[in-house]
C-alpha cells in the first residue's frame, strides 16, 4: 500500500487576491482543519499536488503533511476545480487522528467483467456510482472496494449490501437504510422502437407507398 507525502507551507496572506497571486506562482492554496484545532491556511507546490493526485487512491489514504511546524496526518477532503479549464484552485484538508473515525469516499474497482454471465448474453454493463462513502478508523481505511461482475445476470442490479467489506468498515448510506444500486446489467434494446414495430399480423413492406 502505497504512502503520500506532500509538503505544505503556511500562508500568512488570505484572500481572493492573495489566492490568484499563489495559483500565478505555481502554488495551490489550501486549509489545514479538524481534530479541534485552529484552522490553518495552506500552500503546496502544484506540480508536486497534481502528480500525487495521479494515483486513484490519493484521495481515499491518509496523507502525511510536512509543515513548518512538523508532520500532520490528514486526509483530502475536498478539492475545488474551475469549472471551464479544470485547474485545481483549492483543497482542504482534514486532520485525523488514529483513535477516532473517519468517513472518505473510496473508489469502487469492477472485477471480471469479461466473465460477467450476463454481458456473454448480451446485456449492457451499467455502472451506476464510482465510489462510495465509509466510516472507519484510519488504519482501516480500504484503498478500495473490488465489485465481482462473473455472476451478475441480465436484469440483476447490485446494491450497497451486496458489496463485500472488512467488518470495521461502515457503508455510510447502509447504516442510514439507503441500500442504493452500484451497477446492472441490462438487456441490449432492438435497433427498432416499440412504436416503430408493425403490429401482429402487418408486414414491414420496404418501398411501401
């Protein structure tokens, strides 16, 4: 399991202003909060962000941040783009702490699709949500969560409950009974419309006028 660093600095000047000076320097502005601490205002190198957050599971492992001050374990937990380019304008970070419980979104990984019975018989693969919400300690906090497509038929959906997860780790939206769908599969839909079938006993006659 792989390990992340990232280096941070404390940034004494805030505001809009003071942000888009950062972002032209090469440098995203950020926050450091949690665990009843003050709030402490971020900047990290760009490039050195932008290639950790490369690897899917970066945002679903705990992170060590090198401050100043000294090292911080903190999880990503919220990453501001801009709508029109995608440039990363802000991330937040949260403080975590090993005795107390997290919750995080973990990427779901779908396993042998191409063994997937009802994709052989045709049907579509739809998958529904790309992660989900946990709550556990950080030391178990999975990278992600594989989801076994070989037995899925035509018709089928898996939900929430069908996923298979370590026993200190929660599914949030199970524990409020929202069994939400993850993926299914369904039927391939003929090239032509209900509607534009002709009906029992009519023949499609090409040329018919």
């Amino acid at each position: 399991m792989k390990d992340f660093e990232l280096t941070a600095n404390i940034r004494h000047e805030i505001g809009t202003g003071a942000s888009r000076r950062m972002r032209g320097g090469n440098r995203i502005p950020g926050i450091l909060y949690g665990a009843k601490k003050d709030a402490i205002p971020l900047s990290l190198d760009t490039n050195e962000f932008k290639k950790q957050l490369e690897d899917e599971s970066f945002g679903s492992r705990v992170i060590t941040l090198n401050m100043e001050s000294g090292e911080e374990s903190v999880v990503l937990k919220a990453l501001q783009r801009h709508p029109a380019n995608s440039r990363i304008l802000h991330v937040d970070f949260q403080r975590v702490s090993a005795t107390t419980q997290i919750q995080l979104r973990i990427p779901l990984h779908f396993i042998n699709e191409d063994k997937c019975i009802g994709k052989k018989k045709g049907g579509v693969i739809n998958y529904l949500v790309p992660e989900v919400e946990v709550s556990c300690l950080p030391k178990d906090l999975p990278e992600a969560i594989s989801v076994d497509m070989s037995e899925v038929e035509i018709g089928q959906t898996l939900h929430l409950s069908d996923l298979i997860v370590s026993e200190n780790v929660t599914l949030v939206a199970l524990s409020h009974d929202m069994n939400q769908g993850v993926v299914t599969i369904s039927a391939q839909h003929d090239s032509m419309d209900e509607e534009e079938k002709p009906e029992e006993g009519e023949k499609a006659t090409p040329g018919d006028s």
